[in-house]
C-alpha cells in the first residue's frame, strides 16, 4: 500500500495520482459537515446564496465533533456514515464540491458523480476517533454554532490518516 502526505486543498494533479487503497496523510483545512449543515448549504445554493466557504477548495469532513476537554485541541471526531449526505451530495459536487471524507459506502448514483466531478470520496476508520484527534491541529466553530455538534467546524490537521475509496 503506497502512503502519500497531501496537503489541502487537494490539487487536480495530485488527484489524478491517487489509487483506491491509497493510504493518505491529510494536512490543512477539513471542515466538519452532518445531516443538518447539509440540509443548510444545499438550501443556500437552491436560494443563490453565498456560500460560507469556498466549495473548491475545501474538503468536508462528515464528522460531529465531540465537546472540547480541558487541556485538549478538540475532542473526539469520529467520521460518521457518508450515505446520510449521499441525497445532498450531487449538488455539492456540481457547484465545486472535490474532497469528501466520511466512513461507509456511497450510492451508485453518487459514486457516478464523484467520478464525473472529478472529485475524491476518502474514508476514515470507525471507532478510533480519539486517534483522529490527535492529528488535529485548531478547531473552531465556523459556522451555524446553534446546531452544536452538526453546526460546521474548521478544523487544521497534520497528518490525519485515511484511505482513497472513490476516485
């Protein structure tokens, strides 16, 4: 298995480097998107909103970050199950959406896109969460703080660790 350290934002030719399997060390912005952050942004883009970020050049984490203990960056950031974002993810990906990280399958439908799109679908592994946050180097909360855990965070990581799934 090759490992490769990328540094955010992922650029087109470093995308067209990757294999499925591909152990990779993410460095840079990830921000944090759930169920309810989803439900916001595709609402934003159906209105012509700006967006709070530039989708391009960004990744979404599908993540909900754990309360802060004391002494620590961030506390637990699990990657939770991408096939709950799989509905809103075509729109994404159409207005410039590239990197998306979660754990689990995609549909047919958005696997099919993530291919026309050119874009990279990276999968986390389950259950090591407190490990995840170990690679994280600043979170803070970026936008929607209101809905807690599914509000967005920005998130500076060094080394994080995931796989290429669907390129």
């Amino acid at each position: 298995m090759r490992v490769i350290k990328i540094n955010l934002p992922l650029q087109p030719q470093q995308k067209k480097e990757l294999k499925v399997r591909d152990k990779i060390m993410l460095s840079g912005e990830l921000y944090t998107a759930r169920d309810q952050a989803h439900i916001r942004l595709t609402q934003m883009i159906k209105e012509g909103k700006p967006l709070p970020f530039d989708l391009l050049n960004s990744a979404l984490f599908y993540c909900g970050p754990a309360p802060i203990p004391p002494g620590k960056v961030c506390g637990a950031i699990g990657p939770t199950t991408s096939a709950r974002m799989d509905k809103y993810t075509p729109l994404l990906l159409e207005n410039g959406l590239r990197v998306m990280i979660g754990k689990g399958e995609r549909s047919k439908d958005v696997t099919e896109e993530i291919s026309k799109y050119d874009a990279v679908y990276f999968i986390c592994v389950g259950g090591i969460s407190a490990l995840l946050a170990q690679s994280v180097v600043s979170c803070e909360t970026f936008c929607w703080k209101e809905l807690d855990a599914e509000a967005i965070y920005r998130l500076v990581v060094k080394d994080f660790p995931c796989y290429v799934a669907i390129i």
